[in-house]
C-alpha cells in the first residue's frame, strides 16, 4: 500500500468530515434520569438519527471511516480515484474509478462506469458498501440491490483501523461484480417490456384517489415518457409510441424512472444538507432515487427479465 496517497485519501475524508459524534445521557422531565443516550454532532450540537441508544452503543469514528476508504481506494487504485463526500445522519463517500473503466452499452453515446458507494450510518448495520454505476448521458448514478454480489453490509462492533486486509478482501469482491452489473445491464438491452404493464404496475389506478392524486399520477408518467423518448433521440434508442405496441427496452425502463426521481420529482421533507444556494446537494438526490420505491419496484422486474 502506498502509505503517502493513502495520507492523502484519508486526508479528504478528514478534511470532510472534521466532527466527532458524543454519546449523551437524555433526561426526563424534571432532569429525571434515563437509560437511554443520544448521539451529537460535537461542531453544531445536531441531534444524528430519530431514536436514543443504549450505554452499550459506541458510535463508529472518522478514522473507521478512512479505513473503509483507504480498503476501497486501494482496490480501485488510489492514484486515479476520486471521492466525493456527504452527510446525512451518517457518513456517505462516492469513489469514482478512473475513466478507463468506462463501458459502452450501446455504441458510444450510452456509456456507464462504476461507482463504489461507502455508507457508515449510525443504526443497527453501521457499514454498508456497494458498487453501483454513473451514467454519463444523464448524469444518474444508480445501484443494482438485485444482485446481490454487488453490496455487503456488517456492523459495527470494534474499530476498523486495524482491520484493513479483510476490508480490502470485501471490495476486491465487489470489484468483482463489474463485469456480472456489465453483463445484467447488456442483458437489459436485449429485452423489450410493455410500457402499459409497467405502468399498471409501478403506478396502478386507484379508484379511490382525489382528482389531484390521479392529476400527480397520470404527470409522473408523462413525465417519464418524455424523459424515455427525449434520451431516445439523444441516444439512438428507439422512441416510445403513442399508441399500439408500446414497447421499450428493460434498459429505457429502469434509467427512465430512476432519471425521473433523480431529477425531477418533488424533494418532500426538509433536511439541513442544502447547498448554499439552497438547493439539495447531487448526492441527497441520488440517495432519494435508490431508496424510492418505484424505482426499487422496476429495478427487481427488470434483472428478473434479464437474468
């Protein structure tokens, strides 16, 4: 291991996330003691999470952080990669390969790379890695949770630091899965799915909705069409009829819907990662793209055809 770009790497992670996290007793009314603790920032005093731990808990630290990095940057190659970092609740690093593990899917104007993805939260599973893919037209960067050889997950229950062989050993496996993600996605390719029964399926009628229920519904789709048929063009793929045999690849499918929520869909809630400006961060998007269920929905149908 290059013990200088290693400093390095882990400088970043440093540099980002340059807070500790305090394990707090939490009081009752009256200052009346309580089992139950708390976990702070120590730079804003930020309550982290919705629930209280146990005296037994023990939060994982930045340096546990840098060991997961320093594992994946080593497998990746630490002279080329890239981080991107982010905070919610817990601690979110991107690794971005270098550019010659770019991969065409069609030609090359629709061209993916992979995206390692380092979680370290403060819940039951404190550690979750996963490979995932960037996709350059639209900027999407998505993973498969359907293959299971591309995450793992374990908790926390000792430091990390000293740990790195087996760390590295866990994302020399998922290094390995590129070429199984390449081959699903090329399969995604070849395979057509009805645009009508996508739709009754993500987004079934509901008899019962108010009129602005059903106006939402009937827009998210439209909007997906326009997305689907917009990258059509941009790409060469082949457009979404109005109407007949409507039919578009898994591949058109799965980025249609994941781009949507991505991009497009109303950000609900109201969270402390914006931007200066105001606005959400890239990353806060991403993550509210993986985990809605629409697009887990049509990710699980589209790998069970293309398997």
């Amino acid at each position: 291991m290059n013990n200088s770009t290693t400093s390095t790497v882990s400088q970043q992670v440093r540099d980002a996330f340059n807070f500790g996290i305090q394990k707090l007793p939490l009081s009752g009314p009256d200052n009346l003691s309580t089992p139950v603790y708390g976990l702070f920032r120590d730079d804003t005093g930020d309550f982290i999470g919705s629930n209280g731990v146990t005296k037994r808990y023990t939060p994982h630290t930045t340096e546990d952080v840098c060991a997961l990095v320093d594992a994946c940057a080593e497998v990746v190659g630490m002279e080329s990669c890239k981080l991107s970092t982010h905070w919610n609740n817990g601690h979110f690093v991107t690794v971005q390969p270098s550019k010659e593990y770019r991969q065409a899917v069609i030609g090359t104007k629709d061209s993916i790379w992979p995206r390692f993805i380092l979680s370290a939260g403060f819940d039951k599973v404190a550690y979750k890695g996963s490979l995932g893919f960037w996709r350059d037209n639209c900027h999407n960067m998505q993973e498969l949770r359907s293959l299971s050889s591309t995450h793992f997950s374990f908790r926390h229950t000792s430091s990390l630091t000293g740990k790195i062989s087996d760390l590295i050993s866990k994302f020399e496996r998922l290094a390995g899965s590129w070429d199984k993600m390449l081959e699903t996605i090329r399969n995604m390719q070849d395979t057509k799915v009805s645009w009508d029964d996508l739709v009754e399926m993500v987004y079934p009628v509901n008899e019962d909705a108010t009129d602005r229920q059903k106006s939402n519904r009937v827009s998210t789709i439209e909007a997906i069409r326009r997305r689907i048929n917009r990258e059509a063009g941009e790409l060469g793929y082949a457009a979404l009829q109005t109407h007949g045999n409507r039919v578009i690849t898994a591949w058109q499918a799965l980025t249609g819907v994941q781009g949507h929520y991505q991009h497009n869909a109303t950000f609900r809630g109201i969270g402390s990662n914006r931007t200066a400006s105001g606005y959400r961060t890239n990353m806060e998007h991403i993550l509210r793209a993986n985990n809605a269920p629409q697009v887990r929905q049509v990710e699980r149908h589209v790998v069970s055809l293309a398997a």
